[in-house]
C-alpha cells in the first residue's frame, strides 16, 4: 500500500502540482478582494490578543467578513490546541 | 469613439509589448484606425519592437507636460496603414504622468481612431494603474506558469475596483485572457499548465493562445512586429486574436504536441 502510494506520488506532474497551489492561492487572493483594507490588520492585532492568553499559530485564527444587503457579520474562529 | 484596450500582466516579460505590438498592428491592417501608446515611463521598448526607435521625438510625458502636441508626438508607422505609434519617455520621473494629462490625451484620441491600445508596464503600481484607468477592455497576458497567473488573478482584481469603469459603477472592463509562451510539448510531458488549467484557475474568455516561437525574437530584432510574419506559428496565432477581438469566432491552433521531422531534430532547428 505505501509502495503504492510513493510509485503514485512520484508519477505525480510538476504542472498539476502547480495547478493545485494556484487554485488555492487564487481562491485565498479572491477572498481578499472584496474585503475592507483593514481587514489584514485587524486580523494580526486579534492573534496578538489572543496569543496573550493562548499559543496558537498564524493558521490556527480565520476571519472573514460577510456582507449582506443591511448588515455584515465578522466571523472569527480560532482553533485552540487541545489540552488545555 | 475609439475602443480603449489594455494590455496588462502584473509579471514583467510575459509578452506584453510583443502583444501589443502584434494585435494593433494586427488591427490596423483590417483596416481600423489604430494608436499604440507605450505606458512604461523609464524603459520605454515599443519603439523598438515597432521599429521606429529612430524616429521618436517626442513622447507622451511631453504631450501630458503641454511641451508638445499629439500630432507632433504621434509617429506614423512605415509599414502599415492606419497606425500610429505614441512613445514613452526613456527619461522622465514616472510622476509625471498624471491622470488628468493622460485622460485628457485619451479623449483627444478618441476622437480620430478606432482603437487606442495601451502597453502597460509591470507591476501593480502607479503606471500600471494609470493604463489601465481608462480602459473598456483588457488583455491579461500571462504565461503557463505559477507566478505568471497569480499576477494576473491580482490584475484582475484592480480591473474590478481601480478602473473608471468600476468607480463610476459602469459596466465592467471586458477581460480578455492571452496565454503566450506556450509549449505543447512541455504540456504534454506534464511539465507546463494545460491552456485548460490556466482558464479554468483565472475563469476569463480565452481571447487567444500565442506558442513560445523563434519568430518572436527574430521579428524585434527586426523591429517588424511578429503579425507581419504570417508564415510563423506566432503571426498567425496573434492574427486569429485580433480576429477574435473584433467578434470573429476562429478556432484555438498550436495547442498541439510537435513532433520534430528527422531533419530539424539533426540540425536543431526549431518551429517556424
Ligand atoms: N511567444 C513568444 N515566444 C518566444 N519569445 C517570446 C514570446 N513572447 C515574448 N517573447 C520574448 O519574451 C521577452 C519579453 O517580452 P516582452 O513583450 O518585452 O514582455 P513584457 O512587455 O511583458 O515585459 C522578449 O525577449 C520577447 O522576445
Ligand atoms: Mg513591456
């Protein structure tokens, strides 16, 4: 089975390789597009806050920004580490 | 009114000014009234590949500064009917080139040509805003290759918000997707995004597919632009763009493996 998935691997493209980084760096770039200029900031001063109560990573907080027609709803979610 | 047209990337040395040079000429020889303005203040190079270096005497900084007027700054092309050519300053601070100046050569423009295609320089900054501020269309001109298409995924971004089209809320810059430097064979080796990746990732009409060609490099250092070569992969490839930019529905070519006859594979040539 792990021969397997190593022969697999190693038949794997260098161009689908590229595809797959792309697809995610576009969607993430897309999702920044429409998003208020503060975004970026705010979301570094929260880590901050909560890392002084808290270890976590810079990929463990998403933020995003919903717009509906009358209001827009922040989401922030953190993963925190296990044992706590 | 004329149609203004950008040509832009993001990524330096993609192909920009060889396309914009090949698609106005391609323009102005079905007949429409064409202008080809260089953008990139400081290293200006349409000149050259339009051929007409030795001719330039004034430029678009000194049209903007009021130290020239258009028609003294337009050079008109040697070959080809129809077209015109509108220098950048070799010289010039870029802050020079003000919206307001631009515009208004824009308009003065508008008024005598069909189409005004912009060359726009890299980057996403200052120049490469201000060429495409004022366009109804983009060419996104990008390469099979990662930082190729994440730079026009940004393009296409600023298309949306930074443009007048988008300011004044107006029906958006209309996008067009031109994938030079393209090799079939390295395609099909698995080595360089399909024509299909590089759509399916930046989701824009696919306006035309340029292979990478030796005609390229021989028409600049010839400064003909590569759509008179209508014998080469290349000048084909951006006379079926222009065709398609004009509404023409013309089937995709030089997507294709190439297999070398026995002979160019001896003495190393390439495609034509
Ligand atoms: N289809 C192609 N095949 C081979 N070489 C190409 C092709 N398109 C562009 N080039 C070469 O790539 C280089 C950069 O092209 P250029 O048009 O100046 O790019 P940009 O304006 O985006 O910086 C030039 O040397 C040009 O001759
Ligand atoms: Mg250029």
């Amino acid at each position: 089975m792990k021969l397997l998935e190593f022969l697999k691997r190693e038949r794997k493209k260098s161009a689908s390789v590229a595809k797959e980084r792309l697809q995610i760096i576009v969607a993430h770039q897309r999702g920044e597009r429409d998003q208020p200029d503060y975004m970026p900031m705010l979301e570094n001063e929260l880590l901050e806050v909560i890392r002084r109560y808290v270890q976590v990573d810079q990929d463990a907080i998403n933020i995003s920004l919903d717009r509906d027609n009358d209001c827009s709803v922040l989401e922030l979610n953190v993963t925190l580490p296990r044992d706590e | 009114m004329a149609k203004i047209i950008v040509v832009t990337s993001g990524k330096g040395g993609v192909g920009k000014t060889t396309s914009a040079a090949a698609i106005a000429t391609g323009l102005a020889l079905r007949g429409n009234k064409t202008v080809v303005i260089d953008f990139d203040v400081g290293l200006r190079n349409l000149d050259l590949v339009m051929g007409c270096e030795r001719r330039v005497v004034y430029d678009l900084i000194n049209v903007i500064q009021g130290e020239a007027g258009l028609n003294q700054a337009l050079i008109r092309d040697k070959r080809t009917e129809n077209l015109h050519i509108l220098p950048a300053s070799q010289t010039r601070d870029k802050a020079a080139l003000t919206p307001e100046g631009v515009e208004k050569a824009l308009e003065t423009l508008s008024q005598e040509y069909d189409f005004i295609v912009c060359d726009s320089p890299a980057g996403i900054e200052h120049g490469a805003q201000l060429a495409m501020y004022f366009a109804d269309e983009a060419i996104v001109v990008t390469n099979p290759e990662v930082s190729s298409v994440r730079d026009s995924d940004r393009i296409l971004g600023l298309l949306a918000s930074k443009t007048r089209r988008a300011e004044r809320s107006e029906p958006p810059v209309q996008e067009h997707l031109l994938i030079t430097r393209y090799d079939p064979n390295r395609v099909t080796s698995g080595d360089m995004l399909t024509l299909e990746d590089v759509r399916e990732i930046l989701a824009i009409n696919l306006v035309g597919l340029i292979p990478e060609s030796e005609a390229v490099l021989r028409a600049s250092n010839q400064g003909v632009p590569v759509v008179h070569d209508m014998d080469s992969d290349a000048g084909k490839a951006y006379a079926d763009t222009v065709s398609r930019l004009l509404g023409e529905e013309v089937p995709l070519r030089f997507y294709g493996y190439q297999k070398k006859g026995l002979l160019s594979r001896m003495f190393g040539g390439g495609r034509r």
